[in-house]
C-alpha cells in the first residue's frame, strides 16, 4: 500500500524537525529575550510547516530557510505586537536580573541581548546570522529572502546602533 | 578608531555575549514533547482527496463504457453490400444471369453515377441519343413501359457471392 500524501507529509516534516530543530533554537535565544520566548518561536515556526506543508519548499536548504524566515517574520508580529513601553520595561527588567548576576559572562550576555533588542527583527537576525553564527551575506539573503545590497544595508546600520550602545558602552566601563 | 576596528572589536563583543552560548538548546524531552505537537498539527489529507478520487474513478469508467459502444458500433457501420437493383426484360433474363461479375459491377457503377449526378453529364446532346439504349435507361423507362412484366434483382456481396432474385407477378419468387 503506498504512503498517502499525509504520511508523506509527516515524514518530511519530522526529518526537517530533527535536521534543523537545534540550530533553529540557538537563532532563536539569540532573537528572542529569553528561553521560554525562544522555545515558543521555534514551535510556531513548526507548526506553521505543519499546518501547510506544501508552502515549504523541497530539499535541505530552502526548506532551511524557509524555517529561518518564518521565524524571523514570528519575531517582527511579537515586536509589532509587543508595545514600545512593554517592550522597553521588560528589557529594562531583563538587564536588572542579569545585572544583578555576579559572573562577568552572565554580564556581557545580558548587555548583549539587551542592545540586540533594540534592533528591529530583521536588522537583528541579519546581524546575528552573519557576525554571531558566521553566516556569509550572500546565504543570509537567501535566508531571509531579501536582496544582498539590503543585507548589507541592515548590517552596517545594526553595527552602527550596536557600537553606539557597546562600545561606548565598554569605554565608559574602562574609565 | 576606525571603521574596521570597531566592527572587529563588535564582533567580539557579540561572540563573548552570545545569549545562547551558555544554553545548551532543547532538552530530550522538550525536543521530543514538540515533535510530537508539530506532527499531530499535520492536517489529515486522505479524507478531502476521497471525494476527487471517487469522481475520477466514476468518469474512467464512463469513458471506458462509452469507448466500448463506440467499438462495438463499428462492425455494424462497415459499407454494406452492395445491391443492384436491373430490372430487364424477360427474354433478356438468362442472358443477365450469365454476365460475368465484372460486366455486372459496370452496370451497377452507369446506374449509380446516373442516380447521382443526373445533370452533370459533358457528353453534348447528340451522345444522349447514342446511350439511350443503355441499361439504365431500360430500367428508368421499363416499369412505366410494361408494368406487368417479371424483375429481377441481383444482390452482389463484397464475398463474392451474387443472388439473383426472379420476381413475377402472380407467381412466387424464386432464387437461383
């Protein structure tokens, strides 16, 4: 009896869950504000596969991106969604809480994230895919399928607005 | 510090607070439980595809039915043989009855074409004088001529064999 189009779909689905489930988190810590925030994104960006999975493209990578995407455009409905005031006293709490954690690393993770969420989703992703993960410009456009000179674009603006909060931030600590 | 600098000095920065460094990404179980919803969210396809299947079942077969109709009708649809009806003159009769089948064939085609195409003919008018004896033009004019007299009907089959009917009126008709 042959596989019906349901099972076909299960199957896909479950190897691009086990292929892609673990790097897809990581990219998720890194854009979302914390753990549970990041778990919930990488489960929707699944479920939306599951819900249509004749919109994800066949072979290994597209469909890879295709889940990079969709986590990237769940990211930007949060931010959306999230108002300003709500986003900036919860990041507020956020640097208090790691703030108040002794070790150094604790530290520089919470400085970290904090000035990352200051950036827009996409600027944000653009810039931890290619200065965080090593991800060349060039599959980083494909990724979020937008052009390379826009790429380029949203890289140089987010290490402007990053350095203006790091850097600075990190003179300030060296006097 | 220029441009350079400060973005190496950057990506330093971001790699030694990378927030998921110290993570160790999604426990067994965590990997496991969404798996688990993520594959119960697939939606079930085999029931909305039943009815187009069952549709495309029934036009097959009503295909298959009608190409068989068409099939079989066509045996029935072959030219059937071919009848030529000479009605002659008595005396002439055994005469008729010994032609050759060729002979016989070229009668049949005169009083088809005849039939058929009546007032076509390029022969000039005195030819028509000349072919008046032909034997269709016996046929034409026999019956309103001499109505009482026997007819015979020849049937030709594309077999080869040839019936000759012999009909007189008052009597019973009989085959040779």
């Amino acid at each position: 009896m042959e596989p019906t189009q349901s099972q076909n779909a299960t199957e896909r689905l479950g190897r691009l869950f086990d292929a892609h489930q673990d790097r897809l988190f990581r990219l998720a810590r890194r854009l979302a504000s914390d753990r549970e925030e990041a778990r919930d994104l990488v489960q929707e960006a699944f479920l939306r596969a599951a819900r249509s999975p004749g919109s994800v493209p066949d072979g290994d990578q597209p469909g890879e991106a295709w889940l990079v995407r969709t986590l990237v455009n769940l990211c930007r409905d949060r931010y959306r969604r999230l108002g300003v005031r709500a986003r900036v006293h919860a990041e507020m709490k956020q640097e208090e809480q790691d703030g108040a954690h002794p070790e150094d690393a604790a530290v520089a993770r919470a400085t970290v994230r904090a000035a990352l969420a200051r950036l827009a989703p996409r600027r944000r992703a653009a810039i931890v895919l290619h200065e965080m993960e090593g991800v060349p410009v060039r599959e980083v456009a494909r990724m979020l399928g937008i052009a390379e000179v826009t790429v380029r674009w949203h890289l140089l603006a987010a290490r402007r607005e990053l350095a203006r909060v790091l850097v600075g931030t990190e003179k300030e600590d060296r006097r | 510090m220029n441009r350079q600098n400060r973005d190496e000095r950057l990506r330093h920065i971001l790699r030694e607070g990378d927030p998921a460094a110290g993570d160790p990404g999604l426990t067994l179980e965590e990997a496991r439980e969404m798996r688990r919803a993520v594959l119960n969210a697939v939606p079930e396809r085999r029931r909305r595809l039943l009815p187009v299947f069952a549709w495309a079942g029934a036009a097959l077969v009503a295909v298959a039915v009608l190409v068989a109709a068409l099939l079989l009708q066509r045996p029935e649809a072959a030219p059937a043989p071919r009848v030529a009806e000479v009605v002659k003159e008595t005396a002439g009769t055994a005469a008729t009855a010994e032609t050759p089948v060729a002979e016989t064939e070229k009668t049949e085609t005169v009083e088809v074409t005849a039939k058929k195409r009546p007032h076509r003919r390029r022969t000039p008018a005195p030819a028509t004088s000349a072919t008046s004896n032909s034997p269709d033009r016996i046929a034409s004019a026999a019956p309103a001529v001499e109505p009482e007299e026997p007819r015979q009907i020849q049937f030709s089959t594309p077999g080869g064999t040839r019936i000759i009917w012999v009909i007189s009126p008052g009597e019973a008709s009989h085959t040779k």
